[in-house]
C-alpha cells in the first residue's frame, strides 16, 4: 500500500451529519433543551435514558424513511411518541409538538467533529468542496450558517431538494454535475457505509469512510484516538488506515478508504 496517494482530486463531496457536524453531541443536547422548554424534563426522569430509546427508535425510522417506506411527516412525529411510549411516558402534547420544539434547537448547536474545522480550513482554497446531505432542509442551512461553515462549501446539496436520496445515484450525479466535477477526480467523505460509501462507490467515484469506532486500529496496535493535533508534525501514516479498490460495475475501478480520525485525510488530500 502507497504512503502517498499521488491521484488528485480536484472535488471533494463531504456528509455533513456525524462527518462534519457532531450531530449525536449537538441533538443530544437540542433535544434537552427542547424538553427543558416543553416542561417535559421532570416526567421523563432519567433524559439518558430516554435519549437511548430515542436513538434506537429514531435510527430504525430514518431506515424506513430513507427506503421511502414512510413519509417525513411520519417519521418526525412517531420518533418522538414511540419513544415516550416505549420509556413508559406518553407525551401529552404531542410528537409533532416535541418535533418543532426540537428542530428550532437544532441548528442554533455549532459541536463539530474533531478535526473537521482543521482539515476544512487546510482545504479551503485548494478544491472545490460541497456537501451532500440528507438532513431536512429547514434545518441543514441553519447548522452550517450557524456553526459558521458556509465558507467551505461552493454547494450544498440536500436530498429533499434535489429529490433523491443518498445512495441513490441520482443526488450523485445532480451533485457532480452542478459542480462540474469529473468522476475520476471526485471523491466523497461520509459516515454512513449504507448511503455515502455504497451510494458513491456504486455511483463510480473514490470514496472515504470515516468511521471514528474503526477498530482497525486496535488490530494493528495503535492508539484509538491518535493525537494528531498538528498535522505538520504527523510523520508516520496513521495507524488506522486501509484501502480497498473495487470494480464498479465493470467498468472503472473506485477506491475505498477506512479512516478512524479526520486528521488523517492530511495523508490524503
Ligand atoms: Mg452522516
């Protein structure tokens, strides 16, 4: 395996939730003061607790929601009921209510994941940067303007808009077209394996997984979280790094990466 990737890139599509912005921090905390606002802190108890169950209940929603199986409307109030139901607190004002109260909060929470601003800044300038998202979009703006992100990102795709979602191709190639970006030189930067990386790598470009829970590391021998802090001083590749190259469909050849930490994508781009 190289040390140094020679391709260049030229345009580089980042997720924003969980790979830009730190969503589980930022909703964890939207959502208290959402419930703090409603006056439901005090019947739910333990809010550790219930945000665990809302977790669980919010994910497998999101699932059907994302295989077009339910509608948002659907997804935004269940959410919010199940989850009082299943902690043993029926909500008395509603899902739709808790829903509102919690995506005013939201946006207004600016927790990135570490790293991100760093390698943001590092990039700016040097390729074209945009996001693709599948967030709601009354609320995708707001983070990003609010965390004060707008700089980075020529473009800003949301799936509700573009009327795809990620892992369709669809919102993959609205996105590299609109940005004038070539396949080869495209590469896509996300969270999730189900929407960014199979939906970029079946879609035909080089992709980056970043998956802060990798434990490639620990096989190898390295820290969980390396410090790497000054990306100048970094030396040695990352302990926690792996690469895959695959067919698409027979025709060209697209690359998986597995990084643990977003300081590694230095090595990279
Ligand atoms: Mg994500």
């Amino acid at each position: 395996m190289p040390l140094v990737v020679t391709k260049k890139y030229t345009h580089l599509f980042f997720d924003l939730d969980n790979t830009i912005w730190d969503f589980n921090a930022n909703s964890f905390d939207a959502l208290y003061i959402a419930l703090d606002k409603l006056k439901l802190l005090d019947q739910i108890g333990s809010y550790d607790a219930f945000f665990r169950i809302y977790i669980d209940v919010n994910d497998r929603l999101w699932d059907l929601y994302r295989q077009g199986l339910i509608q948002k409307k659907v997804l935004s109030i269940q959410r919010f009921e199940e989850s009082f139901q299943r902690h043993g607190a029926p909500v008395k004002v509603g899902g739709g209510a808790v829903n509102d109260a919690y995506l005013a909060e939201m946006p207004l929470q600016t927790r990135l994941i570490e790293g991100a601003r760093k390698i943001l800044d590092h990039l700016h300038g040097r390729y074209e940067v945009a996001i693709i998202t599948n967030g709601f979009k009354e609320v995708q703006y707001d983070k990003i303007k609010n965390s004060e992100l707008s700089k980075y990102f020529r473009k800003i795709f949301i799936s509700e808009e573009v009327g795809a979602q990620k892992p369709r191709r669809e919102i993959f190639e609205y996105a590299l077209k609109s940005m004038n970006a070539p396949k080869k030189s495209s590469l896509m930067i996300g969270d999730s394996w189900d929407a960014d990386i199979i939906g970029a790598r079946d879609f035909g470009i080089d992709q980056i997984y970043f998956d802060p829970k990798s434990d490639l590391n620990r096989e190898k021998g390295g820290p969980t979280h390396p410090a790497y802090h000054n990306f100048n001083e970094i030396i040695a590749p990352p302990p926690c790094f792996s690469e895959t190259q695959q067919k698409n469909g027979g025709k060209n050849q697209v690359t998986t990466r597995i990084i643990s930490d977003l300081h590694h994508l230095f090595y990279i781009l």
